[in-house]
C-alpha cells in the first residue's frame, strides 16, 4: 500500500542547526562511526554544508511523481531524502522543483539516483548530493510514498532522522539521538583544537596519542634502508 | 574499410545556436526524453553550454591517430565526438589538438574515453566531455574512420547530428529534426516559465498540475504519523 | 613481518622541482608512456601541481594507524602514497593529519581510498589524490610498514621515486631515472612549444606531422558524404 | 554500544519452508515488488534454493570476528545474514565457518562482501550468496552486533526476517507478514499455472491479458516496414 | 511517436544458422572485428549457441510492457534484443515469457538488464544473455517501440540484422553482409585449422605467422635474465 | 626499452606442486594475507586448481602480439601472466594460443584483461583466470616485454614467482619464499584438520578459540531480544 505520512516529529531547531556547524565528518565520529551514506552521494557544488529533519521519499524507477506529492510535506528546515525502489541513474529532480522546495524553506536534496538542472540549482544556490548528474526524464505513472524508513546510499533513513551534509557526504542521526550526539561534537571538537594546535607545531601525532608503546608491543620493527646500492 | 567522408551536411547555424541557448535538459525533454548519452561523460570544467554540428571519428582503442586525420574535416561551429571500437579509458586527447580544433572554429569534444591537459584546456577554454581524466598516451598505428555513424556513451550519433552539452550531460538531436526540437523547446520554456513564478510564490506542483484526482485514483493514501512514542 | 624502513634515498630536490614544472602528461610521455597510476586517483580540489619523493604506506583494510607512524619518516619535500592491503573506500586521512604533514613539510598525500574533511584540507591548501571523498571512520588496530614497494591505483611505487600530480592524475618516476626523466621533459617541451605556434596558426598536424603518406600507405580511403537525400 | 540479542523470534517452520517453495521472483512479487536485495549478490554455486530466519551479523570492515560470536546465536533453519559498516571485498567466510554453521542446522549465508574455499563450500552443499569470491583474510579485532537491524545487498533486514534465496536473488519478508505473503504467493502461483499452459500452447500476453485495447488508447501505432531498399 | 514495425525483413534462414555454426569470436573476426557488444552481456547458462533475426524492443526504464507486444512479432528463428531508454538492472523478463516465446519458436533473449526465474529458463532450454539477474519487478505503464534501431550492449541493433551469441557474448552482422561474412568465416576457419595442427604438435606461431622480423624491426631485444643473486 | 628476458629461474618443481595442494586461501594466509590478487580474476571455469612458474608479459591495450613472443620462453610447469599498460576488456587470447601453450606443457593462464573462445579452452581443459570473457579482436602492431615485473589484479608478480589459482582466485608467492611458505602451510593445514573434526561435532569457534574472554574485555554485551510486541 501506498502511503503518505503525515505530520512526523521532528528534532529541536537548535539541535539540528548545531549539528550542521560540526559537518559529516565530526558527527560519524561523535555518534560511533555510524550513519554515514555511501560514498557515492557527491554534491553538485562544493561549499555547502547543511543539516536538517528527513522527509522520506519512496520513488518507483525513473519516477519522480512522489517527489511532487512529498513538496507538500515538507516544512522550513527539512531535507529531501529520495531513493528509487529499484537503482536508477535517470534525473528525477531540477530547478523547478528546486525552486518549489526552497519557496517552502527546504534545505537540500539527498537523492540516490540522477539530478539535473545542476547550472541553475547551483545559481539559487539550492544544494543536492547525488549518485550522478543526469537530464534523463522521468515519468510520472507509478505510486510511492512519503515518511516511510527507505535506504539510500546503503543507509538506513526514517523519517524526521536528522541529515546532516557537506562536501565529506551525508550522514544519518537518528531523531532521538540527536541531542546526544550534538553534546558529543561538543566534547570531540574541543578535544581536537588542543591536538590541532601541537600537531602544528610539529609534535607528532605517535607522541600526542602515546602510541609508541603499543606499537611496539604488536611488534612493529624499525630499521635503516639499505644504502643506496 | 576505413573512410574519411569529407563535407558532410550540417544543420543551419542559427538553429544550432538556438538549441544551446537552452541546454541539454530542455532538449532532452523536447524531443520525447530520447537522445542523451550517459552520465558518464562529464564535462571537465563547470559552466559550459555549447551546441554545434557533430565530426564523428571511430578510433581504434589506445590510438588516437584517427583524430589527427578528422581535424582537417572539422569547420567552425563543429563539435568532435569520439568514440572507441573497445572500451578504454586512456587519454587520447590534449591541449595541442585543442588548440588546433579551436583554430578552426571548433566548438569543443565528446569522448567516450579519456582526456588530458586538462588544466591547459580549461586554461584556453575548450570544453571537454569524457569518460574520465587520464594522461595515458595512445598510439598512432591503426586506422579508424571519421564521419561514420558511432556509439558514444551508449547513444548513436550519426555526422550532422546536432549536439547539445552542458552541465547536465551531452544529448544528440538528429539534424533533420533540430528545426522541430527547436519550436518544442521555445514552447515548452514558455510553460515552464509561468509555472516557475507560481512555484516560487509559493503554490505547489500538485495543484499547477492538478495531481490530486489522479493520485487518489491510483490508491495513495494520507495518514498521521503515529503519535511519538 | 611489519617494518618501518628510516632514512631512504630521495632524489635531488632541484630533479624533483624541474619534473613538478613539467606536469603528469608530459613527464609519464618522456618515460615512454609509463608510471601513470589509474585515473580512479582524482585531486580533491583543481589547480595543485607538485612533485616529490614518496614515503609510502602499506595500511590494513580501514585502520589509519600507520599513517601515524610515517608521518615521523617524512621530510620536507616528501608526498605520502597510501596503499591498503585490501580495497576500501573508507575515510583514512582528514585535516588533523594534514596539518600534521604540512607542518613538516610534506607536499600532499596520494591514497587508493578514501579521505575526509575536504573543506578544510582545501582551505589550508593541503593536496590529496584519492579514490573517493568518505568520512567513514577507520581503527587503530592492525600494524602495517613504511616505506616498502606498494601498488597503488594500479602501478609500484618505491619508497623514494618521485611522485608528480596535477590535475590529469598521479605519475611516478622512479628514483634513479629521474634526471634522464628531466632532461627529456625538456626536450619535448621544446619540440612542442613550436609545433603549438603552428597548430594556433592553423597548420594542421597531419601536414606538420608528415601522416598523409603513412595513412594513404595503410588503405585510408577519403570520400565525399553522400548527397542529402 | 555493541550488542549480541539472543532469542529474537523466528516465523513458523511451516511458513518459512513453504516460502522456500516458491522462490525468490515469486515472493517478490507477491508481497508488492519489494524486499528484494541488489543482484549484486550470487550464489556461489547453481541450483540452491532455500528459504530461513535471519541472524544478523553487523561485522567491521575486513574483520570476521563477530561471524564466529554469532554461530552460537543460530538455530537449525536459520540464515546468516552479514553485513560489514564499510564497503569491502575481504573474504570474510570460508570452509571452516560453513562447516560449524552446517553442524547447527543453518541453511546458507547472505554476506555484502566476499567469501572464500567456494569449492568446499560447493562440495558439502553449504549456499552462500556473496557480492564476489575472495581468499583476502580478514582480522578479529573490532567489536560488531549480531541481531541488530542491517542494510545488507541495500536492503533492511531485521533479524527473524524470513531470507528467500535462490538462482535469482536474495529477497527478504519482514516476519509479521510471513504467512500473508504465503497466501499469496499461493494463489499467484495458481493464475500462473492457467497462463501457463494457454502461453506454451501458442496463445499471446496481449490476448491472455486483454492489453491491446489499452495499448491503443494509450497510442501505440501499428505499420509495416518500408520495403527492403 | 511509438511504433510497431511488422514484417521486417530477414536474411536467408541457411545463412544465418551457417553464422550460428562458427560462433561469436569467428563471426567478429571475419567482420573486422566490428559487431561486438559489450561484455557486460552473460549467458545465464554455458554451453548454448544460437544464431537468429533480430526482433528489436525499446522499452521505458523497468517497464516490460512491449516485451509482451514483441512477441507478437516474432517468428521463428528470431532472436528478441531488448534495450531500455535508461540504465536499469530490473528483471525485466521471466519463465512466462521464455515459454511464450518458445511456443513461437524464437530462439534466445539478449537483454541490456536483468532477468529472473533462470532456474526455470534454463531447465527450459530457452537461452538469455542479460547484464544481470534480478527479480526485480517491473510495471506495463510506458510504451516503446518494436523493430527500430536501438543500441544494446554499446552497440546498435536494426531488426533483421544476424545475432549470434555464445559464451563468448553476443555479436551483430548486419543483414546485407551476412552472406559475405559467412563466407569470410568458412575461409578463416580453414586457415585456422591448418594452424591449429601445427601448434598442437609445437611449432611457434611466432616461425607459423613469420614475426621475428618485424618484432626485429620494431626494435624488439632478448637478453638472459640476470644470475640468480 | 622492449625486452625478452630468457631463462628466468624457477623454483623446484616439487615445492610449486606442494602449493598446488593447499589452494589460494590456504597459500595467502600461510604467507600472512598477501600476495592475492583481485577478485575481479575469475576462472572461466569451475574446478581447476593449478600452481607454476609466472611468465610475465607486459601488453600493449588490445595488441596481444607479446603473447606470441612469450609461448616461445614457456616451459613445462609454467603459467603465463599477462598485463595490459592500460586497463582493457578486449579479448587478447583465445583456442588457439591455449593449443599452443598446452603443446607445451603450459598449465594455464592469468590475464587482467578479456579472454574468448571459452567454450573450446574449456573443452581441451585450459583454465584461464581473466577479468572478463570477449571475444573483442586486437591488434599486433606495439612491442611490449617478457619476464619483466608486472602489476595484474592490483599484485605485483614477477617472472618466476609461483602462481597459485583455483576457484578462490589467484595468489601470488615470491620465488624465494615458495619453500618457506609450503612448510607453513603443512603446519597450517594440519592445526586445521583438528578445528575441522571439532566444528562438525558441534563445538563452537568461541570455544575452540577461547574467545569469550577477549571479547567481553572489549566490551560485548549480551542481552535477551525484546518480547515479541
């Protein structure tokens, strides 16, 4: 059955917003290495990095009528999460959709399949990851739905799941977790200011983490080339 | 047998300019979503649009010899569109036989395969679609043919043909239709435009496309998310 | 058994800045068109030309700890090739080891897998050619060496031989042909600084080059297209 | 947090096996065209066709430990179900592995990455669909979960999931629905049979199916080919 | 416009089981190694061999619906090639169709996607070579059109043109030069059999073809390999 | 510089039968997980398990004419390695080089490329370990070398290395450390043997291996699965 779920919860503003200023990379470590998307979402311009609340969308192949459907489901601060229901690299989404969305206060598109339009999405500075750029057409015949669990980029997503993206990729935090994980970034990025500024200075990392003992127990040998023959 | 076929028939120059100036994704859609090559084939720098009368050349894999030879039979406004007899991704392109094409008025290059120089050929602003970036050299040994009907990026693409590449891709108009295509996408940009301002103002596709009767025919469902537990 | 190796050899640094001037396409065509690594191995942002002497890493699957542990091995001058034991697409290197490299010295990183915090790596102008941008996170379990032979993106690199990226991909010359290396660079570039004022004048190759002869000698058959039907 | 959950519960005997009957493209159908995983995923030998509960298995990349934590966790009629956080293509299972899981009456694995000694697994008959064969070793290093919600092949398993595989695939039926979509694979497997036997006798799809009237409201034309020039 | 072309023509029935009879790699060679497609195209079982008719399909992306009006087109002796307009690797044909076609007397499938019930297909006999198997469903929403060109596999199909396939993969005489081609074959596997019983009875081709010279020539050297250090 | 390099060393005929014994997976990890080659090299047919004396030959892209030159320096026990110096899926070898090389006591072939005629090189019994199957023509017009290092699959082999390939794949053992790697693989098998007896009485890995200590040190959690709601 098909549906279109309505009104999901969502996660604190603020919460959502402190997540986007740690970016992908400080978020899959503060959270235990988890939630990241495949590698294969690239965004379309370099520079973006945004969070905000999922709503899902379920696509049939090379059929982008549902994303038309989930407009209407989306509030300020939301992010598009599309993902077809059998691997496509048609382009199911561009600018004029672009416009719609952002005229509804949306964020970003995550899409596991083509985009186009990119010249003018990157004009209204509207910022999508995708699996590639595509101007292949879609139609507009074959149900989905809206707000329920889909995978995209091999990755788990549920509705109202805070997506955070930059030019890292996209990583996944799951709502009820966000708070926690915001207050691990916290913790994680001050731990690294102080590491950043010895290892500028040019301490060693082997030093500053006191690795040389364990190294050498695993029983890492070291030795001089042999001379240049 | 290898053929070189001199003066092949191009399009009018202001119909191929027209096309550019709408881009890969109108005409694409224009002409019955039919015509556009893969995604592979990307371009190597951002923000190009160019249209222009395809000079096809069938090279043997790893040989780029053939290009050499299909220069002589390039006129200003072409495009070179190049396409291996076996799948390959050495470069078999760089910024001298730019720099030659665009002594003559060539418009820029299609290759199912690699390309180099690229810096160079951003540089003198000679836009490149490819497969990939690869300084592999090729060798001059086997003979090919220029102006034969190819496949490039899993499209056919006959001599004449009009092509389109932007942003979003390459897409192939065949000559004898690039007059139609061209009114199609004059209408269709006008739609698009009214409909443009009304998503911006806020209005969504559901409505503009009156969408709602046929989704509740087909079965789609709205509900309340489950309240948060 | 896993080793570090101390002290190897390097090239002399004028050898190694003489071949960074030339750039990928011309140093991999005066070696007889060898050393270039797969073109899987893309800059993570555009415009880097360097060259220097590799420190390499052979890393087990996901765990950056060696990384760690070469940094102590590197010199001013020095670029790091990272090789995993097995293919991956994880996040193995972000800013925090840039930094750590730059501080001494070292010129940029070539890895066969995946690298993160790329915003920040551009924004202190630190290059890296990689398989994939990922931020997925790697451990610090399994021991590695430094500086012994690795294939990376396809071809061998030696601790020691010189290591030139740009934007066509990544070549590697080794050590001891290095100044033969130079010396033909220059050579070619002479050649063809004066074929390039010729082929802007609107020569075209096939006259400069002398072809015509070998390509009518091998069959190659010219016709006029048939008349437009 | 990395947890092993005992007990999960499994469907009925009866209804698993009587899924297994059917085979992967018939309860792919019958439960909507869904719960199907990426064909990426073969069987390592032809003829196979069985049908279990899963336990799952979430393992570090290239690391096979938690495969053996879960061995214990499996009962007779079970399937292995294994997925690794980061993309890899290790050899994660081998003879030994399929012997001791045989001992405990388990059915096969599904694994999103590689296994090995395919020719001891193929003589005592233990299936496995894998993405690819490889001998590439893996460690015990690195804590994973077994019985924990996976995405493995880009599809979500959740342990208990009843995992139908044969030559066509892998596809899973979320457990509550189990003996609903037993139902109707059962009565599809019925209309077939009648289809059947009017097809092999020389009826058409159109006529069986009464498609032709819609392929001519929808505009399909009709015409002969131009005569052989 | 969407079309069915009926009646097209078809090359000599002798002529194309004589093409049938030497198989895909002689057929290629004897053409000039032109016709081949892809190798991403498998047999889903060894051993078949078969030669026939092209009876084209283009069908929208995961949309089989004008694999059901080919059939009706179809004779015997026919080969159906089916390409879909955009990359997918759904499962677009089964065991019912398979039988439908068979009761027709066509004699195999090559498909730029997937198929599924390959269990069945094969205890059938009826022969496929597809990019994959999936059971993924398709739906019957989008026409296409039957017996216009389509490129499959990277390489363009006219209906009527000679399809022969084998393990080897699938290759494509057009129908004016069949006849010649199958004259070519008949003289190369002559001189091929004489070659054969030289080199099973250890003559070099290196003395059967006369290399040394030319190798000599081009400048080839043969030194002992360095004593064993 | 193209060289043949002649009577490379081999090592003992015995010690490359006793590996022959063990198989791929045994092999690679005797040595400590290295030498494997990529699973990209599949055998075109299921069963043969063989080991010889690499005979290397480096490749031009689709020009197989060093093959000819390289069955001249093949002895009884050997096994050709080819590499292409730049990637390729053409068909480089097919029967008639098999005959050739069978003549003389060659026992099979590891190419990181195309390989055709299957269905013979299967009939005369001549396994063949390839990236693909095509029956793509090439060309013999580029001199490449003989017995010098080549990179095929991601592994370096050089000439007289031992070459171990079953179904698992191909592995690769330095010709100095064949004897030392056969004893650790007797050790290996034998501690095997037992583990094996064990597992099919039912024991379990966690047990034979003593893993439940390290793993709750690392912090396992066990708990029941929550009651089925």
């Amino acid at each position: 059955m098909n549906v279109v779920y309505r009104n999901t919860p969502r996660a604190a503003a603020a919460t959502v917003d402190g997540l986007a200023a740690f970016g992908v990379a400080t978020v899959h470590e503060a959270q235990g290495r988890t939630g990241l998307l495949a590698p294969s979402l690239r965004p379309i311009y370099a520079g973006a990095r945004i969070a905000g609340s999922a709503v899902t969308v379920s696509v049939a192949p090379c059929d982008n009528w549902m994303i038309h459907v989930a407009v209407e489901q989306c509030s300020p601060g939301d992010i598009l999460v599309v993902a077809p229901t059998s691997v496509s690299d048609a382009g199911y989404f561009g600018e004029l959709l672009g416009s719609s969305l952002q005229a509804r206060g949306v964020r970003g598109l995550i899409i596991d399949a083509g985009v186009r339009d990119v010249r003018d999405l990157t004009a209204i500075a509207f910022p999508v990851w995708s699996k590639c750029v595509s101007a292949q057409g879609t139609v507009k015949e074959t149900l989905g739905s809206v707000n329920i669990p889909v995978v995209c980029g091999g990755g788990l997503v549920n509705p109202g799941d805070i997506v955070i993206a930059d030019d890292d990729g996209v990583c996944i935090v799951p709502r009820r977790e966000a708070e926690a994980t915001l207050a691990k970034c916290t913790a994680r990025e001050e731990k690294e200011a102080t590491v950043r500024i010895r290892l500028k200075a040019g301490e060693l990392g082997l030093d500053i983490y006191s690795m040389r003992e364990r190294l050498a127990e695993r029983g890492l040998v070291y030795r001089d080339a042999p001379p240049d023959a």
